[in-house]
C-alpha cells in the first residue's frame, strides 16, 4: 500500500497492453472476480493506474486484499 494505492508489480512489460492485461489477470485471480468485471478507467498508457471492479464495495474490496496479502 501507498496511501489509498495499491502498489502492484508486473513481470510483463508494457508493450502491446501486456501489462494491463496481466494486472487485469492478477486482480482477476487475487479478488476472485471475472476478468470481464476488471476495467481500467484511467491511466492505461502510464504506471498510475484507476480500476473499476463491477461486483465489489469497498469493504469487500480491502477484505479480499488482505487475504491476498496485500496488506
């Protein structure tokens, strides 16, 4: 955690959306969610990043990271 953010670091690089695809993956599989239900919002060419996750609230969101461990 930085702040409200959630640092998260990728093997794939940033080259023909490789690494949006693989965050999308990663939180896809840490949050038990559908890949389909992961978007970026903002920031998908920089490495500051908004995500909309359709089926989470807010504390559901920060009780699945913990059990994911990151926090």
């Amino acid at each position: 955690m930085r702040g409200s953010a959630v640092v998260v670091r990728l093997t794939a690089p940033p080259v023909d959306d490789a690494a949006n695809q693989a965050l999308v993956k990663m939180l896809s599989k840490a949050l038990g969610v559908p890949s389909g239900d992961i978007s970026i919002v903002k920031g998908s060419h920089s490495r500051d990043k908004v995500v909309r996750i359709i089926g989470l609230d807010t504390v559901a969101l920060k009780d699945r990271l913990q059990k994911a461990g990151a926090f």
